[in-house]
C-alpha cells in the first residue's frame, strides 16, 4: 500500500480557502476552466483555480525526487518523521530544483522553467488536494516561489482523495507522453517498482507507462542490478546511492541486451562481459568505450595491465552455493568470474569513499581517489587495445557503418547548402525531390531496424518519430 504521510497543519485553512473560491468560481459568470485528469480509472473533469503559493504543500511521497533524497542523510530522516515541517519542505523545495544527478547543482531544466515561467506566465494548472497537498506541479510551484508570484492556478481533486488516489493520479499526469520535464531515470524505475509491489499486472504497468512488457522487463532488471552495486559498494557505513548511476541509462541499456544475448550462449562468458561492464560504468567511461568490453575483456586486454594493488585476492573455488531455507544448492560462480566481481567491488567501495565526502576520514578519501584514478588510467588503456580490435572487425558493424558514412554526407550537404545560399546555385525542385527519396529510405530503415531490435534505443526511438512510425 502507498504510505499515508498524514495532512499538513495548514489542511483545514486550506480546505476552508478551498471551497470559498469553487463557490465563487460556481457562482462567477464566465466559463470555468477544468483540467482533465484520469480519476479511479475513468476521465474526470475537475475545477481550475487560484491558489496562494504560500499555501501549497509539497507532496513528501512525489516520485520526482524519490531517489535524490538520499542525497542528505540528516535531513531525509527529519522528511521521514514530520514530512510538513518547515525544514522538511525546505529540502523538498531544494531537491525539486536540484540536478537529478547531481543535487548540489541547480538543473538547467528547472533554470529554464523557472525563466518560462517568469516571461509566460503559467501555461498548464497544477493540481492539489482539498488540503492543499501537490500532486501534479511540485516542480512549477518551486519556481514560482522562487520569483515571487503570490498565486498558482491549480486543479482541484474531489473530496474523497485518499493517498493511494494522490499516488495513481501523480503517476498517470507525469508519465503521459508530453513536454514536461520528466522523471529522472531512477525515479522511474522506483516508480515502476512501487506499480509492481501493488500487484499491477505488467501488461497494465506498460500501457500506465506508455512502454512495453519488454522494456518494462528491462528496466526491472537493471533496478535489480543497481540495488546489488549499491549491497555490493557497502564500506563502514558507507554506500553508493541510486542516483549515483543517474546518468548510467543508455550504459545499462546496452549491457542488458548484451548479456541476455552471450546468456544465451553461454553463461560465464555473459557473466565476464556484465562484471567488465560493470566496473567500466562504475569507472564513469562513456557508453562507446563500455560496449567494447566483450567476455574476453579481462582475458586478453585487462588482467596484464592490473598493478599489484588492483589485483583481488585469489578466490577460493566453490563448487555449490546453499540456498538459505530451501536446503538446496545451486553451482557456484567459476574463479575468473568471481575474480571479476571482486575487482568491481573494489572500484564500487571507492567511488562510495569519494562520493561520501566528509563523511570519510580524509586518509579513506585520498586513498580512494588514488585507487579510482589508477584503476581508470588501466581501463583507459585495456578499453584503447579493445577498441582497436573491434575495428578489426569492422566488417560485422556493416549497418552501422552506412549509417556512419551517410552522416558524413549529410554535413557536406549541410556546407553546400550554405555556399549555394550565396551565390543563388540551388537546384530547389532537385533538391526537394531528393529529400523525399531520402523520407522514404530513412522510413524503410526503421522498419527493418524495427524487426532487427527488440528493445529501440534513442537513436531508432527517434527514427521512428521522425518517419511517423508509431503516428
């Protein structure tokens, strides 16, 4: 069940306020302005009106900032135990216009927001609770605060709103495919998470999420391996976060798919290849040095280049792995697996050492960042000598290959262009027509991409909405 955070102090005021202003927006002679929501599975028109900022309560249990609350210990405890205090609204206010991977720096997105907001006015309402409580529009009300305007127009949700009601309805205005500022990645996977525990069927949870069973799959499975990094990054009292790998999306994409393919195949090499990707994206290399590491990473490019102080302990063989409480044994990882996993967890304990700041001891900082930078100048120089032999190979990559060259000929017509704007040389009609030759080329390519690629990643996400595929 949704956690019930209770009613702030200001909720009879507010319900009060509330009903004065429904009464005069009845009463008025214009025409009301609604906002159509999805309530208890059917579309409900509700009231539009004019609320002070001041008033309006941040929703403690938003899923926008689920995961960057961890970003201040102390003060989400303070959150967990008075969710409507001052200082608990202060941080909420502060992680609202924080950069999702980064909360000590203010988010470009809210920055733009906030400068829309000041030169537009408010485009879209809000939407609150009799109480006063924000379900939709936390982020604008920040901004709004932030620029001094008194009031904020919001919807109004019926009497009988329970907090499941507050959560389901936050859900469907934040996950409709539009131009507001979306979730964060990790906020997404949370969200997705809370839909499974309540027992939403995953078919149900694709259509709510405007995705598929698969990607669905997808994203489970990448919370999953988040939640063992962090289980696996534990030193004292010190742990990664889940917003640590806020901007590991594309990285854990790409892993996915790799891995559930060399899976088929086989195991241990698909389990080699997850642990070099692993340590790569604890490293923070970018996605096109990541997919070079393929199962025989460690073998040929990696191991021989480990200093003494990099290399794990030697790891005890174990043949079977009891399951606690069933009496049954499973087959254990092989030694080169779990020497692999050891490696990982050594870079994972230091990044958690170096995103801990004051919380370590100054000697634990410095020799984590010396361990982080040694292991990354090694990887640096593994993942060179792997890419040089995936070029090597070049001839498996035909497709993107094309894709690559066409590029290279669309920039040259980009200067064409330019030079035939100044001396009046452009054949319009010629060029028209090849454009259009160009629309249907692009659209038979993303049909057969579609057929190639089970999960689209943004490049194909965007060939599609380009070609009007999914229109």
């Amino acid at each position: 069940m949704p956690i019930n955070f209770g009613q702030p102090r200001e909720a009879a005021g507010n319900r009060e306020l509330v009903a004065q202003r429904l009464k005069e927006l009845r009463d008025g002679s214009g025409v009301p302005e609604t906002l159509t929501i999805e309530w208890r599975g059917k579309p409900t028109h509700v009231e539009v009106i004019d609320m002070p900022v001041e008033t309006l309560r941040y929703n403690p249990g938003t899923h926008r900032i689920r995961a960057q609350r961890a970003y201040d210990p102390a003060r989400d405890r303070v959150l967990e135990k008075d969710p409507w205090s001052e200082e608990s609204q202060d941080y909420l206010h502060y992680l609202l216009k924080a950069l999702p991977a980064d909360p000590s720096k203010v988010d470009k997105a809210f920055d733009d927001l906030t400068e829309s907001l000041r030169e537009y006015q408010q485009n879209e309402p809000g939407l609150i609770t009799r109480e006063g409580i924000l379900v939709n529009g936390n982020t604008r009300r920040a901004a709004l605060k932030d620029i001094g305007r008194p009031s904020m127009r919001v919807g109004v949700l019926p009497e009988s709103c329970e907090w499941s009601d507050i959560h389901a309805v936050e859900l469907s205005l934040q996950l409709r495919p539009d131009t507001r500022r979306d979730y964060s990645y990790i906020n997404h996977l949370l969200a997705l998470e809370e839909q499974v525990k309540l027992g939403t069927s995953m078919a149900e949870i694709a259509r709510s999420f405007h995705t598929t069973t698969p990607a669905c799959d997808r994203d489970l499975w990448v919370l999953a391996q988040l939640r063992e990094l962090l289980s696996r990054s534990v030193t004292g009292d010190i742990s990664l976060r889940l917003m640590d790998f806020e901007d590991a999306k594309e990285r854990f994409f790409e892993l996915y798919r790799a891995y559930n393919t060399e899976r088929a195949r086989n195991q241990e090499r698909a389990d080699l290849m997850k642990e070099g990707r692993l340590a790569a994206i604890v490293l923070e290399f970018a996605k096109t040095d990541v997919r070079y590491i393929q199962p025989d990473f460690h073998d040929r490019f990696l191991d021989q280049r480990l200093p003494a102080e990099l290399r794990p302990s030697p790891v005890q063989e174990k043949t079977a792995v009891a399951i606690p409480g069933l009496g049954r044994t499973v087959q254990a990882s092989g030694p080169r697996v779990s020497a692999a996993k050891a490696l990982t967890d050594s870079f994972l304990r230091a990044r958690a050492v170096k995103a801990a700041g004051s919380a370590a001891r100054p000697e634990e900082q410095a020799a984590a960042a010396e361990l982080f930078e040694s292991a990354r100048k090694v990887f640096d120089e593994a993942l060179e000598f792997a890419g040089k032999d995936a070029r090597l190979r070049k001839k498996r990559l035909a497709a993107p290959d094309r894709v690559t060259d066409a590029c290279k000929d669309l920039e040259q017509c980009v200067t064409d262009l330019v030079l035939a704007r100044g001396n009046g040389s452009l054949d319009e009609g010629a060029f028209d027509d090849a454009l259009l030759q160009m629309r249907s080329v692009m659209r038979r390519v993303a049909v057969e991409a579609g057929k190639s690629v089970l999960l689209p990643g943004g490049g194909l996400t965007w060939l599609n909405e380009a070609v009007g595929k999914n229109q």
